[in-house]
C-alpha cells in the first residue's frame, strides 16, 4: 500500500518471498535539504507505528529518494532545534529519532550519496546501515555552529571510537564508504547491487524468524549497549527468564526447534 505523508516522505509496504512485509520509508526531497515538514512528518509515522505494529510486519527500511539519503538541513526552514532539543514530552512527540527509539522492530538504514550531520544522526537512529559506495558520512555541526540533539555525539563515538569520532565531528571530515565500513560505521557496503535491494534481502532474512524473539533480542541488544557488560548480562539473564517463563507451556516453540534441526531437506552450513 502506498501512502503520502505531506509529500516530503513516503512510505510503500512490500509483501516478502516469506509473505510477511517490509515498509520502506522514504525521504522525498531529492533535490532539497531536510526541513520542518520531513522532521515531523517522520516522528509522526513512527509513533503511528507504535501502536499499529502486527506480526505482519518484519521490519522498516528508511531511505531517500533521488541520489543521497539526506544532505542536511535546510536552513531556510530546519526543525525547530529547541523543540528538537528538549526531553518534554509535547516536544518528543515531534522528534523523530525519539519516535524511532521506540519501535520494537528493526529499522534498516539504505543509505547512498551524502548523509549529512541531520540525516547522518537519522542514519545512526537505525539499527542496521547498509550503504553502496557512493556514501559519504558528515558532520557539520561545528563548521556551521549548531549542536548535535539526536545523538550524534554519542552514537558515532560508541560507533567508531572516540579519536575518530572527534576526527569526523570536530574537524567536519567527510568519510566516503570504503573507509565508513572499515571503521564500523557502516555495517554492510554493497557491491553490484543498490542499497535497498540488499536491505530487502536482509528484511527477508529477519522476516524468516520469530517475530517476537526478533523484538526481545533488540530490546536486549539495545538496553545493554547503553550498560556497562555485568549490568547488560543481567539484563540479558531477566530478560531471558521472562521469555522462557512465557513459553516453558508452549509445546509449539520447542517442537518447531525439534522440527527445523532434524529436518534432512534444510541447507546445511558447510562451516
């Protein structure tokens, strides 16, 4: 199905080969820089996201249209940075990445051309970035005086390591994809295909399992990575005797277990 958000992002939902579905959602300013309108526009559907979330659903893709995922603000009409900035809760509720940070389902960044200091801290809000090699990560924040308020102070440097971070950030240095993908920032970097088609093929392999294993193994993934690893082990462990107290009934997940592992017509790994 296809939708319009205001025009300036749109979202299409694609059926999988597994039958569950993927949303891409896409940035349309492809001759533009990032404004306002997509900044909202984008908080609003993923907080309508939240509470229309179905099995269906496998995952999200967010992407540009045109040549670049996001070149950056426009500063004839940027998001408001004081709202953008602010932990109120009238304010959150237009603030994209907040609004991402909720959604238990994995978002796919498939990112090409420039993701620039706005869209590069709407890349980092994802959980996977997958990018071919026309890629270039900025930061302009100092260059032009503003102060990073999504994350990008904290999310980079978790990333790639202090020293680059500050690199990137403080001197404003472009990185082009080889070297994003060599230093972690980029997660998958694509060859002879586009970066959407390859986030797709990694949709369908999430698709593949079990939805809600797919949202407590983020959950877990997302709550540790901001502890330190004893308290993210603990984490992990409660997590798990929640899952396992839910499901130690349900005859149904152990034998499907049994059922994949002795099944002789499965790919076997040749590892």
């Amino acid at each position: 199905m296809d939708s319009n958000d205001a025009n300036v992002v749109i979202q299409k939902q694609l059926k999988l080969p597994c039958d569950r579905s993927v949303l891409i959602v896409s940035i349309n300013r492809p001759k533009e820089l990032f404004q306002y309108e997509v900044a909202t526009s984008l908080a609003r559907i993923f907080r309508s996201l939240q509470s229309d979330l179905n099995e269906d659903l496998a995952a999200i893709i967010l992407t540009g249209e045109g040549s670049s995922f996001c070149a950056g603000a426009d500063l004839a009409d940027p998001p408001n940075p004081i709202w953008q900035s602010s932990d109120l809760p009238h304010h959150l509720i237009d603030n994209p990445v907040h609004q991402m940070s909720l959604l238990s389902v994995p978002i796919i960044a498939a990112l090409k051309g420039y993701v620039i200091t706005g869209g590069f801290e709407l890349a980092l809000a994802c959980d996977i970035l997958v990018g071919d090699q026309t890629v270039i990560f900025r930061d302009t924040h100092c260059k032009f005086n503003f102060a990073p308020c999504w994350g990008l102070s904290q999310k980079l440097q978790r990333r790639i390591g202090v020293g680059r971070a500050k690199i990137m950030s403080l001197g404003a240095i472009p990185v082009k994809a080889t070297q994003a993908y060599e230093w972690g920032l980029l997660d998958d970097l694509v060859n002879g295909e586009s970066s959407l088609q390859r986030a797709l093929k990694i949709a369908d392999s999430i698709a593949n399992n079990s939805p809600k294993m797919v949202a407590r193994y983020k959950k877990a993934v997302d709550e540790g990575g901001n502890m330190t690893l004893e308290h993210g082990l603990k984490r992990e462990r409660a997590l798990g005797i929640a899952h396992y107290i839910e499901i130690v009934q349900d005859d149904e997940t152990f034998d499907g277990a049994k059922e994949f592992i002795t099944d002789a017509s499965r790919p076997r790994s040749k590892l």
